[in-house]
C-alpha cells in the first residue's frame, strides 16, 4: 500500500490494491440496478448473500441470480452514463437449510461460482424462516460433503434461543454451535461472519484450524450508544446488534492487527426507509456507497491506515483461495457528506450515518483504472 503525504502517520491519499466485499447483501428485482454500482465502483469482487424470499438454494438459483446481477449492473451503468463497467464479480452462495443434499454441495463447488454455503438458524435474522432448525442433527452428512470438497460454512453466529439475552447470543453461539461444529468438521473451512463481541475475537484468534472472519463498518465504528443517542435510531439497527464499547474496540484491534484470519465484509444490507422506521423495523445497514471511506475512517481512529490494504484487499482472496485483484484504489482525504437518503427500488434507503460528513473518500481519478 502507498501512502503520499508529507506526514507519513496523516496522509492525503492511500492507495490500495482494489478490495473485495466478503459479506454483501444485493437483493433483487428493482432494487439491484440502484446499490449494485454502489459496490462495484469499490470493490472487485464480492460474496453475495443468498437470503432472497425466496432463498438461493440451489447452483441454478445461485447461477440465475448471478445474470441478474450483471444485468443490474450492466443498466446501472448506463443510467449513470459511465464510461466503462467496472469489472465486478459476484461470488455466489447457497442458503443451507435442513435439506441441502451432499450432491449440491459438490455440483455447487465443481460449478466455480459458488464460493460458499450460508448458515442463518432459522428466526435468527431478515429472511431466515428458511433457515437450519439444529446444524449437526440436520445437516451432518452436507456438512461432510463440504469439508470434503473446500465448500466455506458462512456463519451467521448468533443461537435464536429467546431465554438467552440478546447481547450474549453471540458468546453463546461459540459454546453451543461453533465448538461442536469445528470438533465434528476440523477441517471445515469457516468464516464467522460480522463478528460483534471481544469473545468473538478471542475465539477466532485462538482457534484451530481453517476459520476467518468478517467485520462490518458499523461494527468498528459504533457501540449500541449509537441505537439510542436523542432517541431510537432504526438506521442503526442490525444483527448481531452494535454492542458495548469494550466489544468495539476488541473488534478495532483485531480488525487492524495483521492477522490475516480477519477481513473486510460490509453487510450491506438495504432496506426501504418505510421497512425501517415502523413499529417492527427490519435490521441492516446500508453501508455499500461509502463502505472505504467508513474503514478508513475507522482503521485511522487507532493510526493504522498502513494495516487497511491487507485487511481489505489480501486477507480475504488469501482465505477463499483467490488471488487479490489486479486493479487499485485510490482514497483521499476530503470530505464527503452522506445524503439524507438514496433511491432504492421505487423507494428510498437511508444510508448509516446519513447527513454526516467522513474525513475519506474515493478518488476518481483515472489512475484507479
Ligand atoms: O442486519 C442484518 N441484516 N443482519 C443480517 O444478518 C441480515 C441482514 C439483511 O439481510 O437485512
Ligand atoms: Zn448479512
């Protein structure tokens, strides 16, 4: 990564290998075209959620999902009038539930397109009906046929018990669900997705084999103060929940200590503003447009810039087995105002942080091409 400053501990621009989003919800239909630009104009690849209504649950769902993405994007850019499209390459998952078959699991792999199999238990989050009842009395033999062929699990980590509180279902989750998992499935790969707690951390630090992990911006940026300051901020709200300050800074230290088991992941997840703000609001945010500037922001609070490029462009390819993109890019320092909201759909979303202003932004300049 290259710094360009007189100070070298506050520089102007940095510029990166291009980086990936390992962790991105799109949805569909008339919502596509309006946030997939959003990612590409950043990123060059990205791991694309599969909790649709209904879910992608098999390689010709995944791979039928896949061309309207490109489609998306292919007309996003025409809307936008660009240039050129920016090369972006959707990393397709299944959705486990109690019923995917070994056999898709392997035709999955043999496809080349399908990067990973996502668990949610079932209630757990947004479009999780669908979703595992009990991981190892259902899903052994899937299980198997994944550790066998390299297939990633993608975890949502949090048990869906309502006895356990909701900011400990993450630290449970270890104890009940990952634990046994990893014990039955050693070599399985894993990646605990949008780690929230300093338990999370620890675990997936000291862990033995094959396991990675993402964080979102939100999480390194906010603790659950945020969901309550002057009132109930639904933008705010996602799962796993933001928690305390003592997770946050857990979450920051691993996020920019060069372990290369920790990358990027936004969790994008758009809902409309009407989805949000009601009296049951959806959880997610939208973080996809200013996802760089928002790491930045977060990697420069603890003054490790010169950790962003591996945690964002090396970490993740090295894990899924990808080599890391040959493009660049370039943040500057300026600011750049998040608007009030963005056209969703015949909708509208209300990015994180809307009506703040962040210290980076990406540059355009033709150098990134
Ligand atoms: O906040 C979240 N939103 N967490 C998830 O796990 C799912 C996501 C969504 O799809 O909206
Ligand atoms: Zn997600």
């Amino acid at each position: 990564m290259a710094t360009e400053s007189h100070a070298a501990s506050s520089p102007a621009r940095i510029r990166l290998i291009q980086p990936d989003d390992w962790h991105l919800h799109l949805r569909d239909g008339s919502v596509l075209r309006h946030v997939v630009l959003d990612s590409a104009r950043q990123f060059g690849r990205a791991i694309i959620m599969p909790n649709l209504k209904p879910p992608v649950l098999t390689l010709e769902d995944a791979r039928a999902y896949r061309d309207r993405i490109r489609n998306a994007l292919r007309l996003a850019c025409e809307q936008a009038g660009a240039d050129a499209m920016p090369s972006f390459e959707p990393l397709m998952t299944l959705y486990l539930t109690d019923r995917t078959t070994p056999d898709e699991i392997r035709r999955a792999r043999d496809s080349g397109f399908v990067h990973g199999v996502k668990l949610y238990p079932a209630g757990a989050t947004t479009h999780s009906d669908a979703g595992v009842t009990d991981l190892l009395g259902q899903c052994r033999t899937t299980l198997a046929a994944m550790q066998a062929c390299g297939m990633p699990l993608l975890v949502h980590g949090e048990v869906t018990d309502p006895a356990v509180d909701l900011f400990d279902r993450e630290a449970v989750f270890i104890e009940r669900v990952m634990q046994p998992l990893r014990r039955a499935f050693p070599e399985l790969k894993v990646v605990f997705e949008h780690l929230t707690t300093a338990d999370g951390a620890a675990y997936v630090m000291q862990a033995e084999g094959p396991i990675g992990a993402t964080l979102t911006p939100q999480h390194l940026l906010y603790n659950r103060n945020a969901l309550f300051k002057g009132g109930l901020r639904p933008h705010w709200y996602c799962l796993p929940v933001l928690k305390r300050e003592t997770h946050r800074l857990a979450l920051l230290e691993a996020a920019t200590s060069g372990n290369p088991r920790f990358f990027l992941g936004t969790d994008s997840a758009p809902h409309p503003r009407g989805a949000k703000e009601q009296d049951c609001g959806c959880a997610g945010c939208y973080t996809a447009r200013y996802a760089m500037a928002l790491y930045a922001t977060a990697f420069e609070s603890v003054g490790r810039l010169d950790r962003l490029e591996a945690f964002a462009s090396k970490h993740g390819p090295a894990f899924y087995g990808l080599p890391p993109n040959p493009g660049a890019l370039i943040l500057e320092r300026g600011g750049n105002p998040i608007p009030r909201d963005l056209p969703l759909g015949e909708d509208v979303v209300v990015p994180l942080a809307a009506g703040e202003s962040l210290p980076w932004r990406v540059s355009q300049d033709a150098e990134q091409a």
